[in-house]
C-alpha cells in the first residue's frame, strides 16, 4: 500500500472549477473506458498531474494510453495496476461499476482520499457563467430510451442539448464542450444516470430528474436492495424544480418523500391510469399534462396519442410519459412533445420486431436484461413464446413468472442461469412446457429459433426478453440480438424457399 499522505487541501479541491488553475493537484482515474478516458483527459487539460489505471489493456486502451501520455499523464494498464493506490494523491475519480471494496477505492478511503465518480467531476466542472441545467434520468430499467425521448423532445423544441452520462456523450466531455459564439454548447442536458454513477455523486442539483422504476438487479454489487434503491434515489437530491415519480411504483414515490430538495420544487407522477392533479397519464387513449398547465384543477394539455407511438407496450408509453414530465418541466411546449413521441424509434434490440411468418411474429427485446425488464416486455404479448437465460446476477425470477404465467404458450431457455428460471416455471407454471438447451450447444440461438418455432402456434409472438445479462455467451445484449436475429432470418428463409 502506497504512503499516507493527507493530501490535499480539500477546500482547494472543492472550490475548483472549470476556470481554476488545477497545478499541484494529483489525481487518479480508476478505469480507462469511455468515462475514464474523459475524465483523464479533461483533468490532465486542466493542468492536474493525472494518473490513470486499468486492469485491462482490451481494445483502444492502448492508444488511449499513449495520447495522454503524450499530453502529459502517467499511464499504467495491465493485471495488478490497481491494486496499490499510488502516494499523495489528492482526489480519486472512478469509472462506474467500481464497486467500494476494490483495492483502489478501498485505500482511497482508508487515506482519507475524496473519490469523486466521473458525474461529480462533470458537476464541478460547469461552466459558472453558462451553466447548462441537467434533466436527469435513473430507474432500473427504461433510461436509455427515455432519455433519449427527452433530446428529442428538447430538439424540437429549438434548445440545444445532447444525451449523455450513462448514454451517448460522456458527461465530462458533454460539459466541457464550448461553443463558438455563446461559450455554452448545450442549453440543456438530458443526463441518464445509472445507479453505480449515482454511488459516487454527491454535489449534483439537478433542474428535474425523474426515477421510473426501482426492481431488484445489480445484486452481486449491493450488499442489499436498500442500499440499491438509496443510490437511486440521490438523483432527487437538492432538486430545483420537480422530482418525477412513477405512479405505480410507490418506492419511487417514497424516494421523492425521503429526498431534501430546494425548496418549490414539485413532485410530479406518471401513471398508465387518469392522472390526478400535478400528474401526466393516459385519458383513453391520449397521453396528456395536468402538471404543467395553469388551469390543471379542471383541464389537461394534450401531448399526443398511444397510436403515435412506436409501440403501445405499456413500459413505453409510461417512459414517454416521464420524458415528457421532464421536457415539460423546462417549459417545452405539448406541441414539440407530440412531435418527437410521433418521429421517435427505439435503439436496437428493445422489442424490435424482426420478422413475421409462418403465422408467428419474432420479437427482440434482448435489451431486457433483468427479471422487471422482462415481465415489462412479456406483458406487452399475449400469447407468447419466451426465450430467456443468461447470466442473472443475483436475481430471482418468482414474480416474474406469476405475473405472466397465464401469457405462456412455452419456454426456451439457455445460457448458465437458466436453471433458476427453470425452477421459477416449475413452482408456479408447472403446466407450460418448458425446453432447456444444454451448454454443449454449437449454435445456442439457431437451436432456441427451432425449439421456440415447434412450440409456437399460429396468432403467437416469439419474444426474446433474456431477463439475464448476455455475458455468458455473448459479448454484450446487442450481439445477443443480432444472433437471435440472424437465427429468425435463417429460418425464414428455409421455410419461404
């Protein structure tokens, strides 16, 4: 273990921003991704002697290390660079994931060293004269497409912003981007912000933010579910303008009771049902305000309709729902919400319908990486053929499968933590058949096409909503898809021959 040095002046670390000379101050990056790179980058631009570590030297690592070292950082990569937190250092930033107990964060607090994670260095690294305000985004399933919503929305409401954070541009660089003209690049963020982000940030007020949904995952990184969902709920902390809640999830709702905001700012549910004073819902079959209206005791703003959509799945209208509390708090206009919801797709690999034939139609949801992300895509099908499995990262699959059992035309399962959902299926839906694929399988997903097409009867969707992380397996949930895909296309093309 390196020296024990109370380093710093942590007044001076705190009161250094973006227009602050930041000679003397040592820092170190933990992680050499898309985060921790930027954060090196920047930190080393403002004149920090940097120091940046990863276990990994995998893909642009490598050449990453070799432009800072050029700009003037130290740069260790390769098996037991992190394991000893060099001497005197005076603040650590760390990449998201990095769990408290590694060596590094592990001696950084023993030391006395502040760890800051990449969104609280972005937090301190605004710009005071042209501070773009943040809308942010957290939830354990739906950010990435609801923040996304939310720069359309904005867009076209002429304003000037960019998702970032856990999506997109890394919240560092989406800060310290300037404009030519201005000196701002961004009138405003749409930030998506994941709960291990969320671990390491605690400086940040944003304008609003919004948690959708709060369900058990990430388990084999949290001690417990409480200590999960409190990490969720630091994005309301000092919020200035209105806390979005999820109407059918009271833990989001305890979250806005338990947060210290600024004061005035609102709490504003989004509910699938007729929204109440101070909430968006549905009226029939149009998604409308009646939070940000002057007459909302007797009123509603309409924003657009379910049919406007790219998909009436009841997870995606409640995410355009947030995205839309979110852009409305900023003052954008119903008008310029209608349009984005109407020009919005999905990314890839988030029920994306793949094909339709031989009666049955084949859906890729392979983004749905948790049991809550898969009952949400379940639910949207009935009847259906479930293909799922993975690697489930502590999770438990009982809810899910009473909560749609009564939709199962059959399972395919594979991957290594198949067997526990396996066993979630035998204990409440002993009657649906239910197909394991062994590890030995040379092309698991051709296989789980097969399997699922004999199961299937005409009128039926073939959905793949793993509930599991791909790693097993895969390299990452999108190569997952494109195998599933492919696989659907193969035996497209068989039967249509």
């Amino acid at each position: 273990m390196g020296g024990r040095r109370v380093t710093a002046d942590h007044g001076r670390l705190d009161r250094l921003g973006r227009h602050d000379a930041w000679d003397g101050i040592k820092a170190v990056v933990a992680g050499m991704g898309v985060s921790g790179f930027a954060a090196a980058d920047n930190l080393t631009h403002l004149g920090a002697s940097v120091t940046a570590l990863d276990e990994s030297e995998a893909g642009d690592r490598p050449e990453k290390a070799t432009l800072l070292e050029i700009l003037g950082a130290t740069i260790r990569l390769g098996e037991g660079s992190t394991s000893t937190l060099p001497d005197d250092v005076d603040v650590l930033v760390t990449s998201p994931g990095w769990r408290p107990d590694a060596p590094l964060l592990a001696q950084a607090a023993a030391r006395g060293v502040p760890v800051w994670g990449e969104v609280e260095l972005a937090w301190r690294l605004r710009d005071p004269n042209h501070p773009a305000p943040w809308l942010a985004v957290t939830g354990t399933n739906g950010k990435t497409t609801t923040v996304q919503m939310l720069e359309q929305m904005l867009r076209r409401a002429g304003l000037r912003t960019v998702a970032c954070g856990n999506v997109g541009l890394p919240i560092v660089e989406a800060v310290m981007t300037e404009s030519e003209n201005s000196g701002a690049a961004y009138d405003v963020l749409a930030v998506e912000l994941s709960s291990f982000q969320l671990h390491y940030t605690s400086s940040m007020s944003a304008h609003s933010a919004a948690v959708l949904n709060v369900a058990e995952d990430h388990l084999d990184w949290y001690p417990s579910m409480a200590a999960y969902t409190s990490d969720k709920g630091r994005i309301y902390r000092d919020v200035q303008q209105a806390c979005v809640y999820n109407v059918a999830d009271p833990v989001t709702e305890q979250l806005v009771r338990d947060a210290d905001v600024v004061e005035g700012a609102r709490a504003i549910g989004f509910t699938l049902g007729m929204p109440s004073v101070g909430m968006l819902g549905l009226v029939e079959d149009v998604l409308v305000d009646r939070a940000f209206i002057e007459n909302r005791r007797d009123a509603a703003a309409e924003l657009c309709t379910v049919a406007d959509l790219a998909t009436p799945a009841p997870h995606f209208v409640a995410n355009a729902l947030a995205a839309a509390a979110l852009a409305r708090s900023y003052g954008v206009a119903p008008a310029a919400v209608r349009d984005a919801l109407r020009d919005f797709v999905p990314d890839g690999h988030r029920i994306a319908e793949v094909a339709t034939f031989a009666g049955n139609t084949w859906v890729d949801d392979s983004k749905a990486t948790n049991p809550p992300a898969a009952l949400a895509s379940l639910q949207a099908y009935d009847p259906v053929v479930w293909i799922a499995g993975g690697l489930a990262k502590g999770a438990r699959f009982d809810d899910l499968v009473r909560g749609v059992r009564d939709r199962l035309r059959g399972v395919v399962l594979l991957g290594t933590d198949a067997p526990l959902i396996a066993e979630a299926l035998a204990r409440h839906a002993p009657d649906v058949p239910v197909i394991r694929l062994g590890p030995s399988e040379t092309s698991p997903m051709d296989s789980a096409v097969a399997q699922a097409a004999a199961l299937a009867r005409p009128g039926d969707t073939v959905l793949l909503a793993p509930g599991c992380a791909s790693m097993d397996m895969f390299a990452n949930y999108g190569a997952r898809g494109d195998a599933f895909a492919e696989a659907v296309h193969r035996r497209q093309r068989e039967i249509e021959q």
